[in-house]
C-alpha cells in the first residue's frame, strides 16, 4: 500500500577566460577529475566550453500567472563533460534580480533536495523567506538539476508500481524483490542507458559553475537542502573558488553517498522510536498507550502483529503491520504527530470510527495539481533522476551480490525492527552500471553554514555532524529539540538570525551555535510534514523515501 506520488512544482563581465580551467580541472583534495590530461584535451575542453559561457540567456516570463519579475529561461550544456562538443542537453533557469542593483553582493542559487527534486521555481519561495535585506542583495538563481523536470528530463519507462522501492524484507518474496530491482535497472538501461551516467552530483555541480560563468559572476553564494547539501558540498569541493556564501540546511553525510544514508534512515529512527515511547508514556492518560516506555513500544508491535495477519481497512485502503512499520518511521521524529496518528489507527483497527486526517503517514499525501504543471514530465521522472544519482554517483558503495543484500537485511531487522530491513534489502543499484567517476571526497575549507535539526527523518543530526568535519571551514548551528527535515526559515530567532547574518555579511559565527527549538517552530514542522513540503521550497516533495 505504499502509495507512489507524482510530485510536481507550484507554480556581465566577461569571464570566460577563467570558466574552462575551472571546469576541467578539479582541485587537489576533490576525487579525480574526468578532465585528466589522459582522458581529454584540456586545451580542446577549454575552448568547447568557451563556447557554452558565452551563451546569452532569452529571459522571458515563467508563466502568465507567475509574477512578471520571476524569469525563466533555458541554455545548452554538455552532456558529458569529457567530450564537451558533443551531445548537449537543455538545463532550464530562472532568475528574480535584487531589489536594490546598487546594494547587490551577485547572485543566489538553491536547490530543493531530491535527488530528483525541481528547483526552477524556487526563487518564488525564497523571495517570501528571506528578509528584505537579502533581497536587495541578491538575484535568485534557480534551476531544474540535469535530467529533472524541464531539463531535459529522464525517464526509464517505468510503471507506477515499479516505483515502490522501499521493500521490507521477507524470504518467501526476497527473489521477486531481485527480479524487480534487476528489471528497473534493465529498463532503464534500454530507454536512458546512453544518458544516465552523465545524470551525476558531480555533473550538476559543474553545470552550477557553468551556469554561474553565464550570468557574469565570478562567485555564486547558495541554499540547498537535504540532498542538496550535497550538491553545495561538491561544488565547493570541485570550485572551491567560485563558492562564496554556502548554507547547507539538513545535511547530508557525503561518505555515506548513498547506501549508508538510505541505512541510516534506519540508524536513525530507533533513538527517535525511544524517544516517542517516553513521550506517550507521559501523556498516558490522554492517549491511553500504557504508562510506561515498555507498555507503549508493546501496543506498536502488538498492532504491527495484528495488522499482520488482518490488514487494517482506511477507506478502502489496506494497511498491514508493514506499512506501519514504514509509516511510523518517519512519523516518530514528531512524537505529538506520531502517537495522534497511531491512536487513530488503532481506533481503525478496532472499528471504530477515525479521523483520517491524521493518518497520512499510513496512507500516503494525494498528489496535488499546482501552476507549474503546463510543462509535462515523464511520470517516471522523479523516480528515474533520484536513481541515475543514487547508483552513478558511488556505485562501489553496493554490492553486486543479491547475497549480500539478503544478509544485511536480515540482519538489520534484527539491530533495527523499525526499518531496517527496508533500507538495507536489495536495490536496483545492484544492477546499475558502474560510476563514470569514484565519488567526491568532501574534504576543504571553504567556509559554509551546515544547519541541522535534532530530530530529522531524513538526514539524522549524525549526518550533518559529519558534513561539518569534512568542510573545515564551516560552523554547524544545531537546533536542539527541533523537528523535521528543512530548518530554515522556522519563526526561530535564532535559527534564521544565524543564517540571515551570514547570507547578508558573509561572516560566520565565530564558532558553532547550539539553538533550542520552540513551540512554534517544531508546529511549523509538524505542519510542514502534514503538508508534505521543505521550509523555503514550493515543492511537495519531502516524501519518505527521498532526501
């Protein structure tokens, strides 16, 4: 019963001279580059690439009902960077210019998350977030990552159930669960074979620098959340001298790109489980779970075991102990949604009648129409880009053995009930050709901002602690007690004061900043996760089962 959703958005000085030694030769402390002297022409690359730089922008109107000052346009990159006069795909852009030219600092660029996630029309949620100081200060740059949206999109061609990735593991279906892996990565190796390995983190941030080097600027600042904390972190990596105000919000782990994060959704969600049981424990007599930890974990497990055998009936959808089990993980890092969710559950589960408003994490959010949906994408597309990152960007970080998969998943159950056996069985990456490059080592000093709640779903405090030692230029603000996947902006003084000061100033603070979540910005939170959306993005796509 886990839903598959298909998520869509709301609605010069030249310096071209410098682009090409930039783009093709990485620094010393980045992954090898594919511009090495043995595998291209630096001289040949260089010139190629001129020519992209000197591409002039057709700004025009997004759309009619879209705001006259939010442009969009679309220019030409190379598909592989290695062979840069070769196949060239569309990347689509779009800009809202500073509100005061003689106050600009040059321009701001996000990203949404994903892998697969639209950025185009985020410049229209950041201009409603960021105080008007900053506005004045910067053009908000936004685009669709190669391969996604109006970029050229991907698709494999897949059916809406062949989507379903995240499979618990089960030994009487374990070998259909490798014939449906194997077929994705088949299909998509029919229909995109000759694109998906230039689908990359490392290519997208190239086209950052390429886009970058169109507009006119010799730097770019940037927000990106959740996986796109990644792209900012191997941008800085590749063009550490191009990256200038860097906020990273929700971060991800980059040696654990990306089996190891999908495993620590699992890791992860077991301190939040505890944490839940001893909230509800508390308020047992308003909820009725039992009045200790003990009692509480018992009644989860006591319905996952009915629901088992009986799946549970919510308006005609059929939830057994499974889809619990998958629900409740993301669910439990809100302990107020999770325990008013559960407790309707079992009112189903009994008969009795519920509210159905609260169950979403069980039922799933209905894909919802918006004004930027005029440009159809292949339904797949979602699906098709977060993959094409997933296994291209590191595939020796998964296995080639079924084998092994079936181990690690038996295994995980044991050290993680929750859901450690969705994150760790058989993935279609198992079957995907190997990485074009070795993933990025994150490892510089560029300065950044790295901000992270405690209690995140997707991306556990772990994971932005580790982003923050690998970029040691950074300062890390950590939102003590704070809820949810995406902080800023959250209403929290001191959360968005800290980023605020950075994107207006360019200094950091002098050293780490522990925040403490309010009562009003984990609500904002717990709406947001009702809603299905990130802080700062338009995009309906905080799903569970993507960064």
């Amino acid at each position: 019963m886990r839903n598959r959703r298909r998520l869509v958005p709301l609605l010069a000085v030249s310096i071209t001279a410098t682009l090409a030694p930039a783009l093709v030769t990485s620094t010393a402390t980045a992954a090898p580059s594919a511009f090495s002297p043995s595998s291209a022409s630096p001289s040949a690359g260089k010139g190629a690439l001129d020519r992209y730089a000197k591409q002039k922008p057709r700004w025009k109107r997004c759309e009619a009902a879209a705001p006259a000052e939010f442009r969009c346009a679309t220019i030409k990159v190379p598909l592989d960077y290695r062979a840069p006069g070769g196949e060239r795909i569309d990347l689509a852009i779009s800009r809202i210019k500073a509100t005061a030219p003689g106050k600009r600092h040059g321009v701001l660029l996000s990203n949404p998350g994903g892998p697969g996630g639209e950025g185009l029309y985020m410049p229209l949620s950041m201009a409603e977030s960021l105080p008007a100081s900053a506005r004045q200060k910067y053009d908000l740059v936004g685009f669709d990552p190669r391969g996604v949206g109006r970029s050229s999109p991907v698709s494999c061609g897949l059916e809406p159930e062949e989507e379903d990735w995240l499979r618990p593991y089960k030994e009487e279906t374990f070998d259909d669960d490798v014939a449906w892996a194997r077929t994705f990565a088949d299909k998509c190796e029919e229909k995109a074979g000759d694109v998906l390995p230039h689908l990359t983190t490392r290519n997208t941030a190239r086209d950052m620098d390429l886009l970058r080097a169109v507009l006119g600027e010799k730097k770019i600042s940037y927000v990106g959340y959740s996986y796109g904390t990644y792209l900012g972190a191997v941008y800085t990596q590749l063009f550490p001298r191009r990256a200038d105000r860097f906020v990273l919000d929700s971060a991800v782990d980059p040696e654990r790109a990306w089996r190891g994060m999908i495993q620590w959704w699992a890791q992860g969600a077991e301190p939040a489980f505890d944490r839940w049981t001893g909230w509800a424990a508390e308020r047992s007599e308003r909820y009725g779970l039992g009045d200790t930890p003990k009692k509480v974990e018992g009644a989860f497990w006591d319905l996952v075991a009915r629901a088992g055998e009986e799946p549970i009936d919510l308006d005609g959808q059929l939830v057994t102990g499974d889809d619990i089990r998958s629900g409740m993980r993301a669910a439990v890092f809100s302990p107020h949604s999770a325990t008013e969710a559960f407790v309707e559950l079992k009112k189903a589960a009994d008969g009795k009648p519920a509210a159905t408003e609260k169950l979403k994490a069980f039922t799933g959010a209905e894909a919802r129409e918006t004004a930027g949906a005029a440009v159809e994408t292949p339904a797949d597309n979602v699906s098709a880009s977060f993959w094409a990152v997933v296994c291209g960007d590191n595939s020796a970080a998964w296995s080639r053995d079924p084998e092994s998969y079936r181990r690690d998943a038996i295994a995980d159950k044991g050290r993680y009930p929750l859901f450690g056996d969705f994150a760790s069985s058989i993935k279609p990456c198992a079957f995907w050709d190997r990485s074009e490059e070795r993933a990025t080592e994150v490892n510089n000093k560029v300065t950044s901002l790295v901000v992270q709640n405690e209690w995140d779903s997707q991306t556990p405090l772990p994971s932005g602690q580790a982003l923050h030692r690998q970029l040691k230029g950074s300062k890390m603000v950590t939102v003590l007690g704070g809820e949810g996947h995406g902080v800023y902006p959250s209403g929290n003084a001191c959360t968005d004061g800290a980023v605020n000061r950075y994107l207006l100033t360019g200094r950091l603070p002098a050293k780490d900043v522990t925040c403490k979540a309010t009562a009003e910005s984990n609500a904002k939170a717990r709406q947001n996760q009702q809603e299905d959306v990130i802080p700062g993005s338009p995009l309906p796509d905080r799903a569970p089962d993507r960064f």
